[in-house]
C-alpha cells in the first residue's frame, strides 16, 4: 500500500508517516520507482503509535513499545516478560502527569481564591459528554 493510503486507512498524514519512519518507528520497502510501499499490517502499527502518543507517551517512549506495535495493544499495561523497560517508561510517564496535574491544581486553586471562586473539583463544571 502506498503511503497516502496508508495515511487515509490510519487516519493521520503523510508527513507524520515519513517523520514515524525518520524516527524508526515505521518502515517501508520501495517500488521500483522509489515509492514507498507498506504492509497492511502498518496500519496498526501507525494506530498504535498514534494511541500511545494521545496517552502521553513521547516518541522516545513509544520506542520502548516497538515490540508490541504490530499487534493489538491491551486495554491495561501488565508486567509480563519482556516487557519491563516498556512499564518502566509507562511507570515514568505516569508520574509526570500526575506531576504536571498536581502543579496545574495548584495554580488553579491559587487563582481561584484570588478570584474568590471555590477549590477544584475533578469534573466539576465539564459538561457529561466531555468527561468521557
């Protein structure tokens, strides 16, 4: 498959498939004419990528994961074998977050009492459908 179509079938760009494989990540073989030329299997793989990349996980990260990229990710991160260096930067990852939102509720709560307004709530405020 060429790589438009594989962009259309993972729902990404072009561009972004090239940067993926720039960054060993993706490949592809050629056609006689320079094309690139990818298996049907590339499209999990780019949704994958794509799904670990929403998650937070940085490029660097999702390196760590190349092992498992061609098959179904599962919906929870378990320790099995082979696996630790990917829970590892899983492990990382999370605790940046919960870093970034610990720092965030602060600020938050620091101007919402300069604005008189109440503490945060989780959820609070966010319309149903958006919490989901």
């Amino acid at each position: 498959m060429r790589i438009g179509a594989l962009a259309e079938a993972a729902g990404t760009t072009t561009r972004t498939l090239r940067y993926y494989e720039q960054e060993g990540l993706l490949t592809s073989a050629r056609t006689p004419a320079g094309y690139r030329d990818y298996d049907l299997a590339a499209v999990r793989r780019v949704r994958n990528i794509r799904e670990l990349l929403a998650l937070g996980f940085t490029i660097a990260d999702v390196r760590e994961f190349l092992p498992w990229l061609d098959r179904d990710l599962p919906p929870t991160f378990a320790v099995g074998p082979g696996c630790a260096a990917a829970m590892r930067v899983a492990d990382e990852r999370l605790a940046l977050i919960r870093e970034r939102l610990d720092t965030l509720t602060r600020l938050h709560d620091s101007l919402a009492g300069r604005l008189d307004r109440p503490a945060f709530t989780p959820g609070a405020g966010v319309p149903a459908a958006a919490r989901r």
